[in-house]
C-alpha cells in the first residue's frame, strides 16, 4: 500500500495552528502538531492574503451599500415632500 505524500488539513486546523505558533513559537508549535515551521509559515502568509482580500471585498460591499442607502434616502425625501405638499393643499381645502 502506498504512503500518502500530503495530508490535507481543515481550515480550522490551519486556523489553530496559527494561533498555537503565535503563542508557543512556531519550532514549539510545529513539533506538537506534528508538521514543519515551513508549513506553518506558509499558513500564516495565505492567512494574511485571505484576509485582506476579504477587507477589499468587504469595503466593495459597504460602498455598494452606501450607494443604495443614498438612493433610498433621495427617494424617501422625495416621499416625504409630496406628503408635504398633499398636507398643504388638504389643509388649503378644508380651510374654505
């Protein structure tokens, strides 16, 4: 039977590692789950990566909500003076 060459971890278990490697040391952390520094260090770069693409995606999504909300609030100004106006004339109409 052959050996398997790479054993795939979960996110999770990347996760963890990271954090283990910044509280004990990467060599101390690295022994205790059983892979190299290198991989930690690897880890922690595509960590890095992962979230400041996930920073520009999430300043993307509040601009894009920015945009809505600015839309939203001209539109209800707009409601808000036809009411106004309604009032006004209403009020006009009853006066007589």
């Amino acid at each position: 039977m052959a050996k398997k060459l790479f054993e795939r971890y979960d996110d999770h278990f990347k996760t963890q590692a990271i954090r283990l490697a910044q509280e004990l040391g990467p060599s101390r952390a690295a022994s205790q789950l059983g892979v190299t520094t290198s991989i930690l260090q690897y880890w922690r770069k595509a960590h890095q990566v992962k979230k400041k693409i996930s920073k520009e995606e999430q300043a993307k999504l509040d601009h894009e909500e920015l945009l809505r909300l600015r839309k939203e609030n001209a539109e209800q100004k707009q409601v808000i003076l036809i009411l106004k106006k309604a009032a006004a004339f209403f009020s006009n109409d009853q006066q007589k």
